[in-house]
C-alpha cells in the first residue's frame, strides 16, 4: 500500500511539478506549472484529492467504496480517494497520472509556455 514518502516521490518525478503548503500546515499540495492536481492531508486519514473528467468521477464513486466525492472541492471534477489498500498503487499512480495529464491539457498559452520552461530542466 501506497504511503506518504511514495505518493510524494512519484508526484516529484512529474515535468514542471512543485509542492508546497499554500492552505495550512497539513495539506500538502502538488502543482504542475502553478496549477493543483494532488493534494493530501498529512494529519487526518491518508487520503488524495485528486481531478479527473465529471464521467468518470461519477464512474468511479460507483465502482469503488474508497472514493468519496472531493472532500471541500468542486465534487463534479474532484474525488477524495481513501488510501486504505482496497486500490492498487498502479490503479492509484493511473489516476494521479489522468489528474496531471488533464490539468496540462487544459493549460492557457501562458500557462503552456510556463511548463515547456520548467520541463525543459526536468
């Protein structure tokens, strides 16, 4: 089962990603180029909030029991995933990897030249 040192160590391997405490002193946020595709809490239940598209949000509250609609996020794009060993670390690394994936594909022309910038030294 996935746990914190993990979740962060594969977070990091990602082009143009950073981590930093913007909400309070426990919840550990992971952008890329500026823009929040992860974060966790690192006091309460190990869990992630991670974004992916309102069809398979829905999808995969249904499937799976340890995903609950995102904890104090928009609940049509975001999903709070309970790390609790009921999901694969593979099937948990594909999902971080859509929440990345969809906050790149979704980038401004800025915000692409920003991560084109930062990838360049990764």
């Amino acid at each position: 089962m996935m746990n914190i040192e993990e979740l962060r160590d594969y977070c990091l391997t990602k082009s143009a990603v950073t981590e930093s405490f913007p909400f309070d002193e426990s919840t550990l946020v992971f952008k890329v180029a500026g823009k929040m595709f992860l974060l966790t809490d690192l006091v309460d239940a190990f869990s992630i909030n991670i974004k992916n598209i309102p069809e398979k949000v829905i999808e995969l509250r249904e499937q799976y029991p340890s995903v609950l609609p995102g904890y104090h996020m928009n609940k049509i794009h975001w999903i709070t995933v309970m790390i609790d060993g009921t999901i694969t670390d593979n099937l948990l690394k594909q999902w971080i990897d859509e929440s990345y994936n969809l906050i790149v594909a979704g980038f401004s022309g800025k915000e692409k030249a920003l991560y084109a910038e930062l990838s360049a030294g990764h």
